[in-house]
C-alpha cells in the first residue's frame, strides 16, 4: 500500500479492507475514463476544435511582415497553435491575458483571425482567407 493509502485508513478511523479501497479506486478511474470520452465527443462534434493548421500551409509573409512586432508574435503563435482562447496563447507569449485579447481582437478587426464562442469560451483561429 502506498503512504496516501496508509494516511487515509489512519484519519478515518476505521480500516478499510484493501478490496474496498481498490474499489474506489477503480470507481475513480471509471468516472475519468467517462469525462475523457465525454471530452473527445465534444472535441469531434466541434470542426473547429479540432482543426490544426497544416504544417505546408502557410501565412502571408507580407500581411506578418505589414503587422507590428506585437501583433505578429500573437498571429504566428496562434498560427502555431490553431485554434485558441485569449489565455492560450497568453500562456505562451507570457503577456497578460486582457494584452492578448485585445491583440486578438484588433486582428479580427483587420479580418487575419476569426473568433467563435464555445460555451463561456471564446476561440480565435487564422481566417480561412489567409491559409
């Protein structure tokens, strides 16, 4: 038995029989394989979740070479990435999240990045019209 197994039996109070314990264990795995198989369907149910910009695709070196440093960081990182939520690509380029949305939000306007809602999330990818 391993030391969280050890320590729960302890703070109970009472002994758990191994069978039990192994029991609930597998409940638990049962409960994420669930959740794993309930997040693939959503994920193959949604095209755009799933699509991933193909490696011989390519942006337009003269619309990245036209953008600002800090807009071109944002589009190439989203272009890497495919589609993202303003804290995805946040994470990567280490800039606040309100900083990246607002940068998402300007290359929508300028018609390089779409934008779709997910629930509460909203998703930016790179417009069809540049791939």
């Amino acid at each position: 038995m391993n030391m969280y197994v050890k320590q729960r039996i302890k703070t109970k109070g009472n002994i758990m029989l191994e069978n039990e314990i192994l029991e609930e264990i597998l409940y638990n795995l049962r409960e994420i394989n669930d959740k794993l198989d309930k997040l693939l369907l959503k994920k193959d149910e949604d095209p755009l979740l799933n699509k991933k910009v193909k490696p011989d695709d390519s942006l337009d070196v003269m619309m990245l070479l036209s953008l600002p440093d800090h807009l071109r960081t944002t589009a190439t990182t989203l272009f890497e990435i495919g589609p993202a939520t303003a804290e995805d690509i946040a994470e990567l380029t280490r800039k606040e999240r309100a900083v990246e949305s607002n940068y998402l939000n300007q290359l929508v306007r300028m018609e390089h990045v779409e934008k779709y809602r997910s629930g509460r999330k909203v998703y930016f990818h790179i417009s069809s019209k540049i791939c």
